[in-house]
C-alpha cells in the first residue's frame, strides 16, 4: 500500500477497528500554522500526529498534554489552548483569559495570583500575589485529592487540581491554597463550594465527563463484546476537551478568533481561521474512493505561538485491506 502526501502538511494512515470490530481505513492530515507574527501563516515545520497521549508528567499524576489525535470519529469539532495567562502592568494581581470562537464558543477563565484561606477558621482569603505569567494548566485549576480521609478522596472532574476538600477532611482549612484558575462566572467564595475545574486544556480519559460516555463495561460486555467498546458506548468520549469546547458541527475555515491576556503584558490573538481543504483518494481493488474529510480538531499553543488543524478521514475496508492499492493526500481543486 503506498502513501502518497502532495500536501504541505503532515498525514499518516492506520488500518483501526470501529465498535463493531470492521476494518476502518483512517487518514489523519494535520496542518501547522506560525502565529508568531500574530496571524496564522503555514509553518515551515509541520508538527507531527499524536499518536498517543502525552501527559506533562506520571500518567494519573498530572494533567494531560497532548491528546491523542487517532480517533475514528468525532461527533463535532472541539478546541484546545495551552500556553500562559499573562498580567499587564496596570494590574499585575489577575488576567481574565477569554476564547472566542465567533459565536460558536465564548469561555473566560479568571486567573488570579497565589490565595490561601486565612483566619482561625479559614473564614476569608487572601489577596492575591502579583504574577507575571501562569501556566494554563489543571495543576492551578479547582481539583486535588485529599489524602487525609480513607480512602483518599478525589475530585473527579481534576485530581491533580488545588483547592479541593472532602466532606469529612481533617486538614486545616487556615493555609490551604486556593486556586488560580476559576471559572469567571463562579468564582470561589466559601469554602465548601463546588465549583467547575476552569481551564483550556485537554481532559484525560478517567477524568469527567469523559467516563459518563464510555459506556458499560459488565458481564454483558465481557461475554457480548469484549474487546470492543459496550452498546452504549457514545462517541462524545472521543472529545479530550471540557464540554464548552465542543462546537456543533465540524471547522470550515474563516471562523473568527479571539484569545486575551494570553501573550506577555496582557497581549492577545485575533485573526481568522485558516481554510484548509485536503482530500483524501484511496484505490481499493480496482476502484477509486473519497471518504469525506472532516476538520474536526483546533488547538492553539499561545506559548509556541503555533496553531494546528486536524482533518480525519475514514473508510470501511473490511476484508479488503490486502486489496489497497495507494492512498493520495491531495488539496482539493474547486472548479
């Protein structure tokens, strides 16, 4: 089987299983974009697919860094922004982190400096310390594990957050740290709130809501199905994102963007989406085929100053996969 890329982006191919265990041909097309002069222009290096997740550090320690991008499907399009909340000089205490998708997606993350719970009881919190950047990560976001129960007790939303107490702790509240990154619309202001795990990032797959999605896996599963994913296995579990970064309906290029406080003094990015329009040519024997090509994946690294698009393509080719003769990764050519 040969692969042929006449793009200037980069593309692979994997023979997958979807849930009913046929063979899926998947071509994944990946488009790199420099934002360092503010607006995307195609990079010279393309970054490459992810083919598995990469967490910043031990797997279940810490948050996810990359998503896998090798999924068959994805219902919808979904993005992700990684990189640093930036203050400005006239007020060096918080940054207010706004993503803009047109009117697809509007999000603010409220990031404010380190705050602990003061008082003999822990009854007030304290001002925040002046920062110049903070890491966007789930590290400063709501979340934790509380370790002074039995079991230990964690967040499910982020174990590896700040800020969470079991019902039943018996840690000191007086010192606790609070933290840096909250949801603008609910901002913390008691202890026993409850508030969502605010950040941009990629959500790992043990991590809600991920795992409402995943399906069940009982004695039904394990005589009926298994190794394949249960009946009820919905492919929203496919989104490595929080839910307000899903779009309804797939990227087309030309989307307006907007990102604030996201680069040094209190800087930003506005520009729109770049189109981008690969097709996907597959000989299988003997006849010529073009799965449709979705562009369902966005993701911004405002540190890197880089942009990424990912396309996906998928078709049946059960039995057949011997009897694939080339793949071609072409632009599409409009009349």
């Amino acid at each position: 089987m040969e692969f042929i890329n006449l793009t200037p982006f980069a593309a692979d191919r994997l023979i997958v299983m979807d849930g009913m265990g046929c063979e899926m041909l998947l071509v994944l097309v990946k488009a790199t974009f420099s934002l360092d002069s503010g607006v995307p222009k195609l990079s010279e290096k393309q970054d490459a697919i992810v083919m598995a997740d990469e967490y910043a550090g031990e797997p279940g320690g810490s948050s996810l860094r990359h998503a896998a991008e090798t999924s068959l499907f994805k219902p919808a399009a979904d993005v992700v922004v990684s990189g640093f909340a930036h203050t400005h000089r006239s007020r060096r205490t918080e940054a207010l982190v706004v993503l803009e998708i047109g009117s697809l997606i509007q999000k603010a993350v409220l990031v404010r400096g380190d705050r602990v719970w003061e008082g003999l009881l822990g009854s007030r919190i304290s001002s925040p310390q002046g920062f110049l950047a903070l890491p966007l990560v789930y590290e400063r976001a709501f979340g934790g594990t509380d370790t002074t129960t039995q079991p230990p007790e964690s967040w499910p939303d982020n174990p590896v957050g700040i800020g969470f107490r079991a019902r039943k702790s018996k840690a000191p509240l007086s010192g606790t740290r609070l933290p840096n990154l909250e949801d603008a619309r609910r901002p913390i202001t008691h202890p026993k709130d409850r508030p969502p795990s605010s950040c941009l990032g990629p959500v790992a797959p043990s991590w809600n809501p991920r795992p409402n999605y995943a399906g069940t896996y009982d004695a039904a599963w394990q005589r009926d199905r298994m190794p394949f994913p249960p009946a009820d296995f919905n492919p929203r579990f496919e989104h490595p994102v929080p839910v307000d970064q899903v779009l309804h309906g797939y990227f087309s290029g030309g989307e307006p963007i907007r990102l604030t406080n996201v680069r040094p003094e209190g800087g930003g990015y506005r520009f729109a989406l770049p189109s981008i329009h690969p097709e996907v040519v597959v000989r299988v024997g003997g006849e010529r085929q073009t799965p449709p090509v979705r562009c369902d994946t966005l993701a911004i690294d405002c540190e890197g100053q880089r942009l990424s698009l990912l396309c996906r393509a998928a078709l049946k080719v059960h039995g057949r996969v011997a009897e694939l003769e080339w793949i071609k990764v072409q632009e599409r050519a409009f009349a």
